[in-house]
C-alpha cells in the first residue's frame, strides 16, 4: 500500500462532529509530534434535533452546517489526507444522515465519516493517553456526550475493554427535563434510566479492574468545576460533591436559574441529565474519585490521523487480527491484494480512480476477501460481508465497512450493482473496483506461487480490454475457461471483459 509522507501533511486538523457540541483541533506536525494551534468548539445538539421517527430536522442540520461554515475557513484548503471529520451517535442514529454528510462535505471539502460507538471509544482513550500524565496501572475512562457515553479500561497507549451506552447529555434532556423544569421525581427517572443502561456492562468494567478513573467529557469537566468552586472538592468529582450539587439543583428547580461558577450558560440547559448519568456511574461502579482530562475524541482523531502518517495505521492491525481470526491464507490474500493494485495503477487514470483512499480499499478487500470461507465455503462470500459489515473494526468508519463489505459480496458470481450505486455516489467507481478485485482473484484462480505472464490492462467505459501475450491463453485453457465464464457474469451488469 503506497503511504504518503508526513511531510506533506506539516498542518493536520481534527473535526468531532458530537451529538451536543463540534469541536476543532487544528495542529502542526514535526518529527512525529503535534502542537496544537487552533481549538474551535460550539454548542450545536443535533441531539435535540432527531425526531422520533430518528429523522435529523432542518433546525439542527442547519445549527451544524453554520458551525462547518465558521470552522472551513481553517480546514477546506488542507489537501486530503491532511483531515479526518468524525461524527458520532446523532448521526449513527439519524436515518437522514446522507443528507447532512453530502451538505456538510460541500462546505468543509473534505470526507465526513460516522464512527461506531466502540471505535469513537478507542478514539477517546488515544486521546487521553497522549494527553493525560501517565501513571502505572489500567485506568477507566468515561465519556458523557450528547447521545452516547463511551467507557475504555486501558493501559499506556492500548484500550482492552470499550463500551458505547445509549444515554447522554442531551438525548436524556429530551426525556427527562424537555421543559427545564428540575424535580427530584425526573432527577430520579434520569438516573434510573441510566443505572438500567448500565447493567449490562459493570460486572465486565469491574472483572478488568482499574487503578485511576478518569472522565473526557465537557459534563466531567463542568461537575468538576462546580464541585470544586463550591468547596466540596479539589478539582475532581466525588461523591459529596456530586450529593451537594444535586442538592443544590432541587432547590433553584429550573435550569434557567443554575449559576453556579464552572458551569457555563450554554450548559446549563444539559446539566441536571449529565449530573444524573455521573451519578449513576459512580454508583453502579462504586467511584469515590475521578479526576478531569482535557484530551478526549478530537485529539484522538488527530493522533490516529499522525499514526496513519507514520505508517502506525490501526486498521492495517484490525485486518491482520481479523485475517489471523478467520484463518485466512495470507499468502493467497498477498498475491490477491498486490495483482489487484498492480491492475488499478494500470486503469487508474481511464477510470477516473485517481483517490487514493479508493486504492486503499481496493487492497484492503483483496486481503480479506476469504474472511467467510472460516464459516461454509458455500456462499462464503456472503458470509465474509456480513462479518466485515457487522464487526467491530477499530480505525473504519461505518462507511468504510460497509464499502469494504460490498466489494467482499461482489468478489464472486453475482455483483449487486443496485446495492453499489445505493451505497455511495461513487457506485460507478465502486463497482470498478470490485471488477478489479475479481480480476486479480481470477488471475490467481490456481493457488500458490506461479509463474505470472505479461499482460496489459485497458479501460474505456463499461469495458475492460485484457491482453496476454500471443498464444498464452491457448496453452492455459483453465484460467481462459475462467476468463469466459467472468465475462458472462459481468455482462449481467452491462459490463464488458474483453480478453485477447
């Protein structure tokens, strides 16, 4: 896989696109290391804006494309590769999601992917590791955001355990305190609700155990403040601290009326729930501390973009621990992977495939392309699709996945040409690329090292023209029976392989 030199990239930038604020990191690399420039961040709540029909309405798209308008001035003229735009449970739940990606990707120029739940938690975790003092031993960390709260326990660099809860900051606005009113019966539905969330996962959190807790989140932050001016504490949450401030809550009844010092006014709307969510993590995991960081997902999302740079890429190690998971032949998917890019720098610049992230799925797909036959040879590549779609697969995005997840679907017999074109708006250019996978799977139909002929490569259209050297095919019958039954499963698709 062709890697581009961090020298190229000396300004990368990071965009957290949450479900309550967006935030910006932009940063100057040197050496293998960051400086920070510029941080932008704005209170959006797309949150607030998901009907129940999980439909994101016009209000809140336009809350988010008028923060993207302020933030490009920094970002659209970085080349690509240079930013990574992530966003998280609003638009993992929002059914219209296409529609804000497309409008926010004209604005920003650049790719807005939609992460899942674990992997914005092993995103959050890097960027407290890299920020955060280090301290020996495993630590918890929790993350309270607008629709989701994210739970690692890790040590140094690496997370063992991530965990995506359905409750956040606004999402339990919503539920519980829509009209800003505070009572101790809606405080008590609020932590309720929570503590059932967290049911499912403390026994897990409590097996690994941890030495230091840390919370990543403004809501963290903002109890912590509030604790801390209103002297029942020193700078982290505490139990007392969280007793006293709820206290206080009950008695001023509506959160127009919260000024307490550290909780700023575009927050006060969102405390009483993130207030009961932390309350119910400190019991459900009997806290007595947790201490503040300041680096969470966006700084994260920057030094994974670094790592990616520096030829640290986490999703080369997804696929080699999926590979080594599956039992894949690695040497099949080698020669597979290296005929299939050897095919695209051919046909590149006939097929307008001059993305570089589309050589990289391209290479991606090739090595995993057998994943399925670890479960039935029949229909194996069915069965390789659904566990490259449904896997947890840290450093790709859900749209990566589920490209990656196609290509592997198409690799044999039929190709869902409707499902490509549905998927992205480079369906044309996906199902290129899907006709180059199955070449270079073709090419290596007999397994096992051979002797490779000379042969070129043409693309015009629909039509991929296929020479080999005069008289090849005659005296290798199989792969030009092989060549001929592909060209009847491609006319399927009005496609045309022309082999000479």
């Amino acid at each position: 896989m062709r890697t581009t030199s961090s020298d190229a990239f000396p300004l990368i930038a990071a965009l957290d696109l949450g479900s309550n604020s967006f935030h910006m990191v932009l940063a100057r690399t040197s050496n293998g290391e960051l400086r920070i420039l510029e941080r932008l961040g704005e209170k959006v709540q797309l949150a607030a804006g998901i009907t129940e029909q999980r439909v994101l309405d016009e209000a809140a798209m336009q809350r988010g494309l008028d923060c993207l308008r302020r933030f490009a001035q920094l970002v659209n003229h970085l080349p690509e590769g240079a930013v990574r735009v992530v966003g998280t449970n609003a638009l993992r739940e929002a059914r219209n999601r296409a529609e804000f990606i497309r409008r926010a990707e004209s604005i920003i120029n650049h790719q807005v992917e939609v992460i899942s739940g674990r992997e914005e938690a092993r995103l959050i975790y890097l960027g407290v590791a890299h920020t955060y003092p280090g301290a020996p031993g495993k630590r918890l960390v929790a993350d309270i955001g607008g629709g989701s709260t994210e739970f690692i326990i890790g040590e140094h660099f690496d997370s063992q355990l991530r965990e995506s809860l359905q409750m956040g900051c606004v999402s339990y606005t919503q539920r519980f305190f829509r009209d800003g009113k505070i009572t101790p019966a809606r405080y008590a539905q609020a932590y309720t609700a929570a503590r059932l969330e967290l049911m499912g996962i403390e026994q897990g959190l409590r097996r690994l155990g941890w030495e230091q807790s840390i919370g990543a989140s403004g809501t963290i932050r903002a109890v912590a403040q509030a604790i801390q001016a209103g002297g029942q504490g020193n700078g982290e949450v505490n139990p007392g601290g969280i007793a006293w401030l709820k206290g206080r809550l009950f008695k001023l009844g509506d959160v127009e009326r919260i000024e307490l010092d550290g909780i700023k006014p575009d927050r006060r709307g969102v405390f009483p729930a993130g207030l009961a969510i932390l309350e119910a993590i400190f019991d459900a995991l009997e806290l007595q501390s947790m201490s503040h960081s300041e680096g969470a997902l966006r700084e994260g999302v920057l030094y994974d973009l670094l790592g990616r740079h520096h030829r640290e890429d986490v999703r080369d190690r997804t696929l080699s621990f999926l590979m080594e998971r599956y039992h894949v032949d690695t040497e099949q998917a080698a020669r597979v992977e290296a005929k299939a890019l050897e095919a695209f720098d051919q046909v590149a610049a006939d097929w307008g495939l001059d993305d570089e992230r589309l050589r990289e799925l391209l290479g991606w797909a090739a090595r995993i392309h057998e994943v399925g036959l670890d479960i039935a040879h029949y229909h194996y590549h069915k069965h390789g699709a659904y566990l490259i779609e449904h896997s947890d697969l840290p450093g790709f995005s859900r749209q990566d996945q589920q490209m990656l997840a196609l290509l592997v679907r198409g690799h044999r017999r039929n190709i869902p040409k409707a499902k490509f074109e549905e998927l992205s708006e480079d369906g044309v250019k996906l199902t290129r690329l899907c006709v180059l996978l199955r070449f270079a799977i073709l090419f290596h139909h007999i397994r096992g090292p051979q002797q490779a002929p000379a042969y070129q490569l043409r693309a015009d259209g629909d039509c991929l023209h296929v020479l080999f050297p005069e008289g090849w095919l005659g005296s290798n019958p199989l792969t030009a029976a092989d060549f001929a039954q592909e060209a009847e499963w491609l006319k399927r698709i009005d496609f045309t392989l022309d082999v000479r």
